[in-house]
C-alpha cells in the first residue's frame, strides 16, 4: 500500500503519501545549491575541542574547554593548548584542571547515571570531556604577550606538538631533572651555565619519603655531568656512598623503564671531622680535617655559641686583647711585612676571624680577664697559653687596663669556649683544614661528613666555615677566571636539614650568621656560587632565607598552613597544583625554576648512585 490512514492535526482522517520519485534527486541538488555537504571550517580542522560559555561561576583568564569522549586523552593535566578565537585572536592557554568526563545532558548524580553505573554500564549514555585552561598569553606577530581579552564562546583548541611545547615550558637544558607528570616525552632539564637559575639559589623541600633524597643525589650526579663544582653538607652520612651505582632493586627497575643505567658519582671526595668516625669508612678518597678559629667570624661564632649580652661584650674585648698580643708575639702581622699589614687595616671581622687567632690562645686570655676579675694579684694569675707566658706582662697590662669585672660573667665565658675546645676539631695539628681551592675542581663532588658529630653547634659551625671557606675561594676564582678571559666553574652547596642550621626561632638570636649566609648568597648570584637547602621541615626555614631563593622542588607537604606559607613565598604556581601537593606520590615535585616558564608537576627521574639508608 501507498496510502495509510493517519489522523491531522485537528483529528479528522488524513492520508499520508510517500515521497515522490525524484524528491533524493531534488535534495541532492539543493545541498549542492546550498554549497554542499557540510564542512569542518578550516580554522577548526584537528581541534581537539571548544570553549564553553561562560557562567556565573566564571574567573578572570581561565576558561572551560569541552571535548568528545574520544579526545580526553589528548588533553592531560599541565597541556598546553593553542586557542584560536572567532574573533582572528590567538591564544596560549594551558590545562590546570581536569580532563573531566561528564555525561552529555545530564547530571553526574542523577537517578538515570546513579542506576546505570551501578548495575555494570546498562544504558550508559554517551559523555564528553571538560577541562579548565588558564590563559597564559595572546600570540601578536609571533610574541606571546599579556591577554588582553578572552577567547569566544565555540572557539577551537589545539593541542601544542612535543617540541613547540618544550620550547614554550623552556625545559631545555644539560641536567636531566625527570619527566612532566601526564606527558611522558615531555623532559624537564636545568641549564647548569645559565647565571640566573642554579647561583639564584634553590630549595629541596617536603616530608620524609616523598623523595627528596633521590632529587638531590640526582641533581649531585647531573651536576657532576655538566662540569660544576658540588659541595654536600652530609648531616646523616647519606650520600657517602655517591660512587657507586644503586643496588636498590626498586631503583634499578625504575631507571630500566625510564631507559637509564646506574652508575656511579666519579670523582668524588669524602670528608669528615677529625675525632669522629665517617659512615663510610671503605671511600676511596677519605680524609679528616680540622675547623681554624681564625676563620669563623667572631660574631658567627658568638651567634653559635648562644652568648648572652655580657658574655658578648667580654668575648669581644677578650678577641682584642688576643689581636693585640699576635702583633707583639709577631705572629700576625708580622713585622715588615708590608702586605700583612695592609691586610691587618683592612681586616672585616663580619666576613671571618682574625689571621691566625687559636681558640687556645683566645682561651688563655679569657681566664687572665676572669683572675683578674677575681681580684687575683701578680703570681696568683696563671697564663695557660706557652707564647703569652713570654709576654706575660705585657698580657696583664692589657687585661687590667679593660678593667674587666663581674667574674660570674667570665668564668661562664670560659666554661662555653672550654667546651668547644673540648671537641679537638679547632685547630688541630692531627688534620689540616680544607682544601677549597682543590674542592671547586670542575666536576669535583665534596662529601663532607657530619653524621657523627652529635651537636648541632658543631654542624653549625662546619656550615658556617665551609661557606665562608668556599665563598672566599670562590670570589678567588673568579677574579683570576676573568683576568685570564675565562669562564669560572659554577660551584654548586647543598646543605642537608638546612632548618638546623638556620630556623625561624634561632634567627632572631643569630642575626649575625643569617646576615653572613646572606651576603654570601646575594655575593654568590654574581661569582657562579649557588646554595641549595633540603629539609624536611620547611615550616621552620624563616621567610628572610625563602626570599633568598627562586627555584624550588616541592615534594609531598602536608600541613595546611606549611603549604599556605609556600604559596606566599612562591608565585606562579596555580592553585591546583597546591592542592595536589599533600598528596604527591614519591618522586613527584612541583618544580619551579627560573628558566621555566610556568611551575610544573614533575615525577623526578630515579637515582642512578647508591644510597645510604638513613632510619
């Protein structure tokens, strides 16, 4: 039959009529009138979605991308994206959160969903992707400069190609770091001979077993690689064993799917205090050393010691009388020699100690002050120290002419300096100093080794003569590497368990080795001279240092106001990647430096060196 009956709007009977003959023909010849079958505009030609409308909900430079469920996979967490507006704008964008998959048309906690989800996928409908893009600029004649509007509504998005999005990042470089989370081809490097990133300082920070130790001996070994100068301040004897290759089976599986081999840090030396064991005893380069008093700055070393203010004053008048009784023992400066003597006028206490000041001698004179305090008369008054015996007249003329009083004060004075020659680590003839100049060697990797030292105070003063050694060394180095035309080798510190050494409740009380640690970082951003401080506590690192500091690796942080106070101290990271920080796995960080163009979640490449497990 050709006819059926049928009901018309108004419900009387109707026919209805098949079609005619040629009615294909006629609509074929319409569509071609029309200009054809529909075509994807060449503009939106490989766009992997559009942007949406939009709400009330809507922020400044960020806007929501839609895509089909097909192309949620090209559009992972930190992609960059290239947005071209209806308006002939173009755009870069990046994404910062999602892919999401939403169903189309319905909500995700509606009943339908609800039952179909739960009873293994029944019905379940077709869905789409949402993303959200921050805007990071507006292309204008091949600059990217500050967006001044938004996309439009229905805009395509594409995708940014492996190497336009390396070059957009800036993550080219010599050292290998690891890869971007999300995008696996995508590597992250630091440029080890660009003079504003690594001399601009650099923090290793997060909880224990988020990773910072495999970050750190991997900064160490692609350091080593690139030709600089690394120094480790070992607090636990961690990296002791950074010559030989990792035995760690986890380790070794990871470095296999990553395509890299381990191997060991060459080159390298281990250092460690005189009087104290090392927790690698078996190192091929193993030596002691000793601390010289004459290197720490008297006002470092009053900082350390925790002096109150009279003992302060006393230890200063003390350090003169000792400086006066070098000149008579001709010890420093010695006579006629025009260079000492100079160098005597010019003499910056806030830098270092007096040349060849003992804390022996300086011991010596302390306990003359307190006799004398005492009221202790001629005979009575005992010099401990062999040349000032010599010139004992002299040493009491001196002591009585600073009318030294209160002998409370100085016998307490004398107990804190006692203690601190009890250590035999200053000035002892059994092991020399260190050879800085030997240390920053291109690709020279320094151990030093602190994990039995069992005071704080000792540490702090390694610290203390460590950067004020290699500091001067440094500034050495690069005066004569520009005399001769020549590049300086980059030197690179890093101090374990930094919050030890300077914390926010000591920083008030040691105002005078912050102020060193200072102007050696901001000398050091000049001289190829970067610091790096790892801790595991970077609540107690004071704001003054993190002002100091411009790149950072963030691993796993928890505490909401730990991590309020980062965001505070580093700028350009978006908020979702704050909010993903409690919650890293190990290895993750969020890596910002100073070449890259935006702060990035990174799963740092595994380790090559061994280890040594620290409980």
């Amino acid at each position: 039959m050709n006819q059926a009956d049928a009901k018309t709007q108004d419900g009387a009977p109707g026919v209805t009529k098949s079609l005619p003959t040629d009615f294909f023909t006629r609509l074929d010849q319409s569509v071609q009138a029309a200009g054809g079958e529909w075509q994807t505009p060449p503009d939106k030609v490989g766009a992997v979605g559009f942007t949406m409308f939009d709400s009330s909900a809507s922020e400044d430079n960020t806007v929501t991308i839609l895509l089909p469920s097909e192309n949620i996979g090209k559009l992972p967490s930190q992609s960059l994206v290239r947005i071209k507006s209806d308006d002939g704008r173009v755009y870069q964008g990046v994404v910062v959160n999602g892919p999401f998959a939403e169903a189309d048309g319905l909500r995700a906690d509606s009943n339908m969903l609800v039952v179909s989800v739960t009873r293994g996928g029944i019905l379940l409908p077709k869905y789409h992707g949402r993303v959200q893009v921050e805007i990071t600029g507006e292309e204008r004649d091949g600059v990217v400069m500050p967006p001044r509007f938004r996309p439009l509504p229905n805009s395509a998005v594409f995708t940014l190609d492996p190497q336009e999005t390396a070059e957009v990042l800036q993550v080219g470089g010599d050292m290998q770091l690891g890869v971007v989370v999300g995008q696996e081809d995508l590597v992250v490097h630091i440029p080890s001979h660009r003079k504003s990133v690594l001399p601009r300082h650099t923090a290793v920070l997060g909880t224990t077993g988020g990773g910072k130790s495999t970050t750190v001996s991997r900064l160490i070994a692609e350091a080593q690689r690139a030709g600089l100068a690394v120094v480790v301040i070992d607090v636990e004897g961690e990296y002791t064993y950074l010559h030989e290759p990792t035995d760690d089976p986890q380790m070794l599986g990871a470095l296999q799917r990553r395509g890299l081999t381990a191997q060991g840090v060459p080159q390298t030396a281990l250092r460690y205090l005189v009087g104290r064991d090392t927790a690698n005893p078996d190192h091929p380069d193993l030596k002691p050393f000793s601390l010289e008093f004459a290197h720490l700055s008297p006002y470092t070393t009053m900082d350390i010691l925790d002096l109150t203010e009279a003992q302060q004053q006393r230890f200063l008048k003390a350090y003169d009388i000792a400086k006066q009784m070098l000149r008579e023992l001709d010890i420093y400066p010695r006579r006629g020699d025009a260079s000492e003597e100079q160098a005597a006028l010019e003499h910056d206490e806030f830098e270092e100690g007096y040349p060849r000041l003992t804390l022996g001698l300086l011991i010596s004179v302390v306990w003359a002050c307190s006799q004398v305090a005492e009221k202790a008369k001629g005979d009575e008054i005992q010099v401990a120290h062999p040349a000032l015996r010599e010139k004992r007249e002299s040493l009491l003329q001196k002591v009585h002419a600073g009318k030294p009083d209160s002998p409370v004060s100085w016998r307490a004075l004398g107990g804190k300096l006692g203690r601190l020659n009890r250590l035999r680590v200053l000035d002892n003839r059994a092991a020399g100093p260190l050879d800085c100049a030997a240390m920053l060697q291109a690709g020279q990797v320094t151990i030093i080794d602190l994990s039995d030292t069992g005071a704080p105070v000792l540490n702090n003063l390694v610290i203390a003569d460590v950067l004020r050694g290699i500091a001067r060394q440094q500034e050495d180095n690069y005066t004569q590497a520009k005399a001769a035309g020549q590049p300086v080798v980059p030197t690179l510190i890093i101090i374990e368990e930094a919050h030890e050494f300077l914390s926010a409740k000591r920083i008030e009380k040691m105002q005078n080795l912050f102020q060193q640690v200072e102007r050696i970082a901001r000398r050091g951003r000049k001289r190829w001279l970067g610091l790096v401080f790892v801790t595991q506590a970077p609540e107690h690192l004071p704001q003054e240092l993190l002002s100091l500091i411009n790149n950072f690796v963030l691993h796993k942080i928890k505490g909401e106001r730990v991590v309020s106070a980062l965001s505070r101290s580093i700028g350009g990271v978006d908020e979702g990647l704050w909010q993903r920080l409690p919650n890293l796995a190990p290895g993750q960080a969020i890596v910002s430096f100073m070449h890259l163009s935006r702060p990035l979640l990174v799963a740092v490449d595994p380790t090559p060196v061994k280890l040594r497990m620290v409980e």
